[in-house]
C-alpha cells in the first residue's frame, strides 16, 4: 500500500463564491486517486454560485452562508469555522471565494489559498482575477505563476506551501495568461494538499518545510 494510504484521506471544507473549477479539480483529483481527500462540505457565499452544482453532482453537504446576513467579518467568519469545526474538516481550502475571514485560533495554518501570482508580487489587496494578470502584463515581467499558502489575517500573507511558475508570452493578453496559470493551479492545489495529507508538512515561522515521502521515493532528488 502506498504510504499516504496508510493515513485516512485528509477532510476538506471547500469555500467557493463563483465558478467552482477549482472544486472541480479536486473532485476529480481524489476520483482518479491523485489526491488522497474526501470533500466533506462545500461553503458557498451566494446561492448562485456555479461551483454548487459540483457539490450537488457529487453529494456534498452544501451551506450557503452570505456576508450580508452578518453584522460584522467576526461574526461571519465565526459562523464558517462552526460548520468547518462542525464537519470534522481538517483543512479548510478557499477556492475562489472572495469574502475576507478572520482566521481563529484553532483554524491557525489549516486554511489554504491559492493566488493567481507568485506571491508577494502581485498580491495583497485589490490582487484578485483578472486584475493580477493585467498587473503582471502592465509590469512586464517575464514569470509569473501560483501560489498555495496557509491564510492568516493578512491578505495572501500567510506562509508559502508550493509555488509554480508559468512563463509570460509576448504575445499574451490577460485572458490568455490566466489561463496558462489556471492551468498550474489545476496541478498545484491538489500537490500541496496531497502533502497535507501525507502530513509532510511542518510550519517554522515564515518557512513551511516539506519532508520527503515515507517511502523515500524521491530520495537523492535535488531540492
Ligand atoms: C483561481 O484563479 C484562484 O487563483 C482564485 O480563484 C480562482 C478559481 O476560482 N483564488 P473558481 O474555482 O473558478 O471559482
């Protein structure tokens, strides 16, 4: 049996606000057994997202929890980590969801993001879809890529997971560039949680270190 096997597959709470293709690469991920998780809620901003027919397709629980209904950011974040607590989820992942949370004391380095940028460029407030790729474009540069990080309190912040890269084209227009990157964060996001799911992952400050696979079988791999 391989060894991430041996652990119980990593219990996810998914927080969405629009297309859901990000859930849907993890649905698809697990089912072809690249991704050792099971999705056990999907959380939803508004009630149209498109991304809820993907947990409905599959079985999910689904809730609907909308900013307008609560008075404050506090009060709002408190009710999603009671449903993630309330599911048992072990990491919570935001997967285009756009609503700002404050990040509780129990929930410290177990809710993840992924940015459409190498952070800290092009991050921070105002860095969201199509803006990041128009920045990246106006600027010039010559790579960009994703980010997966742990969130904390401050806007794409938290400690860095996994980064890939993606080279920028000449011939580039923000369109086309966010979808050679989505492209990335398709193989990205699954990577870095299938760590968590080996328990791979150790948090040291800023730095998040990742020891090698119980199995040794990248061993003598350069880093
Ligand atoms: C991705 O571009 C990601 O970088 C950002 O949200 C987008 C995915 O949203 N965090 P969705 O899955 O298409 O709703």
């Amino acid at each position: 049996m391989h060894a991430a096997l041996a652990q119980p597959p990593l219990r996810l709470a998914v927080l969405i606000s629009g297309t859901g293709r990000s859930l849907k690469n993890m649905l698809d991920r697990i089912d072809s057994g690249q991704l050792h998780a099971k999705v056990v809620l999907v959380i939803s901003s508004t009630p149209t997202a498109h991304g809820l027919q993907f947990a409905e397709k599959a079985g999910i629980p689904i809730v609907v929890c909308e900013r307008k209904n609560h008075a404050s950011q506090t009060e709002y974040s408190r009710e999603i980590f009671q449903h993630c607590h309330a599911c048992r989820g072990d990491v919570v992942v935001l997967a285009g969801f756009i609503k700002r949370l404050t990040i509780p004391a129990d929930f410290e380095n177990r809710v993840v993001n992924i940015h459409p940028a190498l952070v800290p460029s092009f991050s921070g407030k105002g860095f969201y879809g199509h803006h990041v790729h128009e920045a990246v474009l106006e600027y010039g540069v010559k790579i960009t890529g994703c980010t997966v990080h742990f969130v904390d309190n401050e806007y794409d912040h938290g400690p860095v997971i996994l980064q890939k890269a993606v080279p920028v084209m000449d011939r580039d227009t923000p369109d086309t560039l966010q979808s050679r990157v989505f492209a990335a964060e398709c193989e990205a996001y699954p990577e870095a949680l299938q760590l968590l799911a080996e328990k791979r992952v150790a948090v040291d400050g800023r730095r998040v270190r990742v020891a090698p696979p119980s199995d040794g079988s990248d061993a003598g791999s350069s880093p």
